[in-house]
C-alpha cells in the first residue's frame, strides 16, 4: 500500500459536553484544539473533530447487511494494526460499551477477512474500527 496521509472528518454532535467526555474518556482519544463550539481529537493519527449541532438527529433506524450483520449507516472508522484493534476492543469492553456489533471476525476464510466492531457514540454516530492480519488484503474482492 501506498504511505497514507492522515484524513480530517467533522461530525456533528447534540451534546458537546456528553460527545467530548466519550471521546476524551471513554475512547481516550487525546484532545487537540478546541472552542466552545468543537473540538478536535487525534483519530489514531487523523484529525477527527466533534462539532455541536443541537439539530442532529441520525437515522437510527438505517442499516445494510454485510456478512449477515446489520451495519448501520452512515458510519466512519479506521483501520487498525491487528494488535492495535484487538487492545482497543478489549478496553471498549472493560468500559462496557454497548456495541451495535460486537467484535468479530468478518468474512472468515474469504478474501478480505477482518476484524471488526461497531457502536455509537452519544449522539447516534456509528464508528467502526476494523483491522486486517495482511493490509494487502484491504480492496481484496
């Protein structure tokens, strides 16, 4: 693969003091710049920012069915070194998180095969962490 930049992602939150204190304690992700209005968040390396928005409201409802799960959408995430995904799901679940879908393994035995989770944070945005044994198998079909 070739070397990767880190991207930038702004999502909207209801509650920014709710939204801050999950990513902050909860996820420990390490907090960057910051008004009284957003803040930003080193994203296992990408910027990453929570912007409130009391108007917010995702579809709780919306999902597509991969591998037999359903997935919701929209969702963003990124994808992790193996060991990395596995130390940060088992911390998720010592926090308790409530996962929309647990961690797994995804498409067992098939081009592609990944681990992968999903849960929301506090204003309904579905994150998903995911990792790959060999990233070469990243676009596999």
């Amino acid at each position: 693969m070739a070397s990767l930049t880190p991207f930038h992602l702004a999502v909207p939150v209801n509650n920014l003091a709710e939204a801050r204190t999950f990513y902050s304690n909860t996820l420990n992700f390490r907090e960057g710049r910051s008004d009284v209005h957003w803040v930003d968040y080193d994203f296992f390396g990408h910027q990453f920012v929570i912007h409130e928005d009391k108007s917010h409201a995702p579809n709780p409802d919306a999902f597509s069915i991969v591998d037999g799960h359903e997935v919701p959408v929209p969702h963003f995430g990124v994808v992790l070194e193996w060991k990395t995904f596995h130390e940060f799901a088992e911390q998720l679940k010592q926090k308790k998180i409530d996962f929309v879908i647990e961690p797994y393994i995804r498409f067992k035995g098939k081009p592609g095969e990944q681990a992968t989770m999903f849960f929301k944070d506090p204003s309904g945005n579905a994150l998903e962490f995911k990792s790959f044994k060999d990233m070469n198998q990243v676009f596999a079909k």
